[in-house]
C-alpha cells in the first residue's frame, strides 16, 4: 500500500491496525513484539510512563533488529521496572546513578565503537528530574559531543518517585509537595522553568522530537525514525501521574491527548536545530478542561475560581499555537 | 627503554600499553598531562581501537568509565582533588558495580582554601568507597603500578585508584624504565569481563537491592579487598620475574630489623623519610621506615609483622582527620591491636608544604626521646595560628580567615625558604 494513510476518525481512542497493511501496523501490534519491558512490573495503575517506555523501547528494538542496550537514570522508571532479584528488562540494561544517564550512556556508545559493534545501538532513559534537572549538565555534554545515543526523557512534571516535588518541568501553579497550594500564590510560580527540547535543539543534534503517549503511533514513528540516525537524538515524552497530578487512572491518554489538543504540550520535529514538522491540533480546547482533571490545579476552581490564573496558563498555550503554527 | 620524562608522561605511556580502549578525560591539575598524552597518542593513531572521550565534568568521566566498562572494554580516566570529590557519587558507584576501571589520581589538596599542590586528602575521602588504593613511591613505580593495577582490577572485578603525588612525581622528570609492547602484553591479558552488556545474552545491572541483600553484597565487596591482600603481592612477585625491577606490593620495610622508632608513610615523601632514617643510622639511632603501598585494602598483618618489634611508630601523613588526628594512624593503630607502644600522627605536607630533611630529622629526635604530643602538624607556624586566634576572640566581624592569615604571612616569596 504505497498511499499514505490519514486517519479522520476523531472522538476515538484506537484506530485500527487492521485498516492497514501489516508493515504498516504499530509495533506494539506485532505479535513479535520484544515485550521489552514486560508485564508484571510495580507502576501504578494508569501510569504514562510505562506505557511510553514500553511503545518506545520495543519500537527501538524493531528498528535496530533487537541490537540495543537502555541506560536507565535512578527514578520511577528504574525502580518500579528492577525489584530486585525481578527485572521486567529484556533487554541489556543497566542503572548507574541519577545524574548520569547520558553520560553513561556515551560510555556504553564508545565502547561499541572500540569494538566495532556498530549495529548495537544505545538508548538513555529518565523522568524528567533526571534529564532537566540533575542529569542536565551529561546531557548537555552528550549532546555536545553529538555521541551516538537517543536520549529519552519521560516527563511526569515533577519528582515523583520521591514523592511528588516540583522539578524544572513542573508547569506553573502545579501543585507538588514543595510548591503547596497554600498562601497567596499556590503552586508552582510562574516565570520558571526549563524547556528541554528547545535546549536540546539550541545544541544542533541531528534530532529533537516531542510525543505524547496520547499519540503512540506518532511515538513509535519518531523512535524509529530516531533510530535510522546516527548521533544524539532526544526525545521528550508527556507522560500523564495520575499520582502525582490527582487524576482518575483511567484519564492517563485522555490527560495527555488534552495536553496536546489545547496547546500546553506542541508535538513537533526537529532536525539540526530547526523545527521541521509539528502534529496540527484540530479542534483547539481551553485549558481548564485539562485542568480540571487534576487535582494539582485544584486549587484554581475554587470559589470563585482563579480566573485570572487560568488566563495565564490560556496564555501559554495560545503562545505554543503560535510559536509552532499548530492549529495548521 | 629507559628514557629521561616526566612522571605524567610515563604514566601515560604506561596506560598505552596496557591498550585500553576507552579513555576519558576531564582538565585538572595536576592530573593533566597523563590525559594530555594519552590523547595525543589516540590522535595521532598510535593508540588503536581506542576511544578518547572529552567529557563536561568528572563527573561525567566517570559515568562514561561506567558504561564502557559494563559494555565489556578496558577504561581508564585520570583526576586529583575537587575532580575526585565532584565525581565522588559515580566512583562508589563504579565500585558497587565492580567494574574494573583503572583512574590515576595526582594527589593533591581539596579546598576551600583552593590550593592546587600535593597533599592526600583527595584520595584519602575515598577510602571507603570499594576502590583500591594504590600509592606509588617514585614515577617508575608510578608507571609499574599502572601496569599491575589493570590485571588487578580485572582479576578482581574491582576497580584501582593508583595515587602518585602531584607535582613531585607528576611533573618531576625522573629517569624511567618503559617496557615494551610485548613485555606488557605477556603480563597483562585481553580483559575478559565477568559482566557485560551484551544483546546476545541480555541482564539487567543496577537493580535495586533491599535489606534482604545489601549486606551480602557489601560483604563481597569487602570480600574482594581481602582476596586483593593476597593478590597484590602475587602480582608484584610475577611483575618482578616479568620486568626484573621490584614495585607494588602491600608495603616496603626500610632497615626496620632491630629498630626502635618506625616511621610510617604514603608515597613519595618516603624517599626523603629514608635518606633521614640513613642518617640517623649513621649516627647509631635504630630507626626505620615502613612505606605503604596497598592503602585499600589495608596490609593489617603485614604493618603489624613489620611494626611489633618497635618501640614507637610515627605515622607520617599528607591529610588530616579534622576533629580527629590521622587517617592512615587508625588503620596502623588497629594493626597493632594488642601491642602497647608508642603512637605518634604527624600531620605533614599538607597542601603542598615541604617535608624537609631538617624537620623530619628534628621530628625523629623528638619522636626518640617521647616528647611528641599524639597528633603533631609538622612546621605548623604557632604564631600565626595564635594571632587568629586571639584576633578571633577579639572581633566578631573578623571576615575569611585564609585571606587573614595570607594577609599576615605577607608574599609567598618572604616565607620560601
């Protein structure tokens, strides 16, 4: 089938794979998927994260004919996925430290060339402290030295396996255990913050994309694609915590299809520093319907609710669809 | 081949031919020239197969260490001082992995106050981090020490700090023996890893371990360090018969046979601890010395074989326990467990000071007659500390006090000397 295929199907969650010839199908719809990382492991229930890293992993692995190897920062991801003597890794794996997932990553890429193992290929992996926060400085040092490494951050908007503290992803007036929803100004202030992707693309890496696990067929192709270059690549994944954002478990895709579909979070792809494509938003919606499934921004719609608040974080958003031209 | 170099050069050469196939590299004196040269070499093609990484931090070097080593090559990296504390998180890390990787260490003093030049207290804060420990005397042992701590680290699985002093054996340019390829390669065998990251056979390294199991695995760390006891002096004897020079091992003993008074030390003021020792001796004091080589893991029986017959030990040190005294004088005090006899620490060097033969000579005498306090700072200037202090008592707003004391000891040209 060589015409490409649209899908128009709105107000469902799946499209079917069956509409579609079979190479054309997801990954996750193969039946020899790699399970790379299996079932059986200790996320909670509806957790973004494991899904994303279970569409990206075995994605990866499809395209690198199972020759990969994932460094793993300390976090969520690591500790729920490894209870030791269990692990639900099929693949080679390692976890070193917190900060240093990129870093050791760059080792793992080096040797393979010492070696000249160029088919393995190597993949680093963490939430969102350990990639924006305190694994910032090896990333930045990986993709400086554009080392041959696809570096995937899950961003759940803050610390969460230690208990829900604000990170330098955590968006203004979230509430997290160390931005309470308490005083004049709850939650997380405005004007912070670090956006990950556009640093990532300030350094000129052959690839910088955004992907949602509300879009996972969108995700597995930017994985692979990935995989089809060679040096530093980044990935930046929205990955609903029902945990730690106080939503329903069973709200996790339709959290993270309104992240994008309002325009909080721009789904886009850039090669050499320049944004090269973006996912349109069709029917743009306000916020406060994002909001308003999270008990973080509970806060907002009190009483009367913080209407001028929400204006801001409308503000972000109408930004992003101008910035990345989204509703076209 | 012997050749007139510089201690960092010879290491690096030495590094060459134990062929290690990832290198990575972060600026700090005095550590640099060993990297300098290693990266020329890898440049230049003269290093095949392998990799020289210019990392962001030391942190970074050692987490790129990390994963080359788990993904089965042999790595090396080299730092000194804040470059050892800033990646101090990753080097327990590479230790509980038990990845073998070799990092030179060009001692030298952790600030504040930043200072640049030799003490030990770089890798003394990492004793207890699971690594070896070794100390080299004089820059052929430097180099020597390389070669052996590589088989080392390998046999083991356990990674090897070798310490040589920065600047006195780092930049010293001293005649060196350098082996030959072949030497080299008959000693030291292709790395076979016992772990490793390999699609073939895919396993998960760095899971979390509880309470269940920590302590077993903490225990064969600890494990790993007494079969080291036994080994290091196995590979000192084979790298002898390979390379016909004496270097490694757990400790030397320096006339000790009938002597009263035993002087303790790290490194490369033993050199001047002996020519003092050789003096004294003349003059018919029985007086010896005892260099420690393998500071991790700790040569108990071997300290307490050589120390037994004294009547007093003087444990000479290049960092300081603060609130404490000694570092090196615990491990020497629970060799001699049992044994009552004198104990001295003398804190000396620290930061680069001279150990001079005039002090050591004078600290001896005192050490022969019992009239040192426990824990002594050699040449410690009592003036200048009693000024601070009594301005202390005086003011509250008395601003740094390093800068205070610089400002009273005046240009560093009027105090050399």
């Amino acid at each position: 089938m060589d015409a490409q295929i649209k899908f128009y199907q709105t107000g469902t969650f799946t499209v079917g794979n069956r509409l579609l010839a079979e190479d054309q199908r997801t990954v996750q719809a193969d039946m020899h998927r790699t399970n790379s990382l299996n079932s059986g492991h200790r996320a909670c229930q509806g957790c973004g994260e494991a899904l994303g890293a279970r569409y990206a992993i075995d994605a990866a692995m499809r395209a690198t004919n199972n020759q990969l190897i994932a460094v793993n920062a300390t976090g969520c991801l690591e500790v729920f996925s490894t209870p030791y003597p269990e692990t639900s890794w099929q693949i080679p794996w390692i976890h070193s430290l917190f900060g240093n997932a990129a870093a050791v990553a760059s080792g793992v890429a080096a040797a393979q060339r010492a070696l000249g193992h160029s088919h393995v290929r190597v993949i680093a992996q963490g939430g969102d402290g350990g990639t924006t926060d305190i694994g910032f400085g090896c990333l930045s040092g990986m993709f400086e030295r554009n080392d041959d490494v696809l570096y995937i951050c899950y961003d759940n908007e803050a610390y969460m396996n230690t208990g829900v503290q604000r990170s330098s992803a955590t968006p203004p007036l979230a509430r997290t255990a160390t931005t309470p929803a308490v005083g004049p100004y709850p939650g997380n202030v405005f004007g912070t913050g670090k956006n990950v992707p556009r640093i990532a693309m300030a350094h000129g890496i052959p690839y910088v994309a955004t992907a949602s696990v509300s879009n996972l067929r969108d995700l597995e192709r930017k994985v692979t694609h990935a995989m089809s270059i060679h040096g530093a690549r980044y990935i930046h994944i929205f990955v609903p915590c029902p945990l730690g954002w106080g939503s329903a478990s069973a709200d996790t895709i339709k959290i993270a299809r309104l992240a994008v579909e309002t325009g909080l979070f721009p789904l886009f792809e850039a090669h050499h520093g320049e944004v090269t494509a973006h996912t349109q938003i069709r029917h743009q919606i306000p916020v406060t319907e994002y909001l308003k499934l999270q008990k973080r921004y509970a806060h907002l719609f009190g009483s009367p609710p913080d209407l001028e608040r929400i204006a801001l974080i409308q503000q972000m958003a109408d930004h992003n669809i101008e910035k990345f031209d989204l509703l076209h | 081949m012997l050749k007139q170099t510089e201690g960092s050069h010879a290491v690096a050469e030495a590094v060459a031919l134990c062929r290690p196939q990832v290198i990575c590299a972060y600026p700090i004196t005095p550590q640099t020239h060993i990297v300098e040269g290693l990266g020329e070499m890898v440049k230049a093609g003269e290093l095949a197969d392998c990799e020289f990484i210019n990392v962001e931090s030391e942190f970074a070097a050692m987490s790129v260490a990390i994963g080359s080593s788990a993904a089965g090559v042999r790595t090396y990296t080299a730092t000194s001082s804040q470059g050892l504390l800033f990646m101090a998180e990753a080097v327990y890390n590479a230790a509980g992995l038990g990845l073998p990787i070799v990092m030179t260490i060009g001692n030298r003093a952790i600030g504040a106050p930043i200072n640049i030049w030799n003490d030990h207290s770089d890798s003394m804060s990492m004793r207890d981090a699971g690594w070896i420990q070794l100390f080299a005397e004089t820059n052929q042992e430097a180099l020597d020490l390389h070669i052996q701590a590589f088989r080392l680290a390998e046999e083991l699985s356990c990674p090897v700090m070798v310490c040589m002093d920065g600047f006195i054996l780092t930049h010293a340019y001293e005649r060196v023996d350098i082996p030959t390829q072949e030497q080299v390669d008959a000693f030291l065998p292709g790395y076979q890893p016992r772990q490793l990251l390999d699609p073939a056979d895919p396993a998960s390294f760095g899971a979390l371990v509880g309470p269940e199991a920590f302590t077993e695995v903490r225990y064969l760390q600890h494990h790993k360090q007494l079969r080291a006891i036994g080994l290091i002096p196995q590979l000192a004897a084979a790298f002898s018969k390979e390379f016909g020079r004496n270097s490694g091992g757990l400790l030397r003993t320096y006339r000790t046979e009938d002597a009263e008074t035993i002087v303790v030390a790290l490194g490369s003021v033993n050199g001047t601890v002996q020519d003092v020792v050789d003096e004294m001796r003349e003059r018919g004091v029985r007086i010896g010395s005892v260099s420690i080589c393998s500071f991790r893991p700790f040569p108990l029986a071997a300290l307490r074989a050589a120390l037994e017959h004294a009547k007093r030990v003087v444990v000479l040190e290049k960092c300081l326990a603060v609130g404490l005294g000694g570092i090196v004088s615990d491990g020497v005090r629970k060799s001699l467990s049992g044994i009552a006899l004198h104990g001295y620490t003398v804190i000396a060097g620290l930061g680069g000071r001279a150990i001079t033969r005039t002090s050591l000579t004078r600290l001896f005498e005192d050490a022969g007659r019992d009239e040192l306090e426990q824990v002594t700072f050699l040449d410690l200037n009592a003036d200048v500390v009693s000024f601070e202090l009594e301005r202390e008592s005086k003011t509250r707003r008395t601003g740094p006090t390093a800068e205070a004391i610089l400002r009273r000891i005046g240009p560093v040209a009027a105090s050399i000397g």
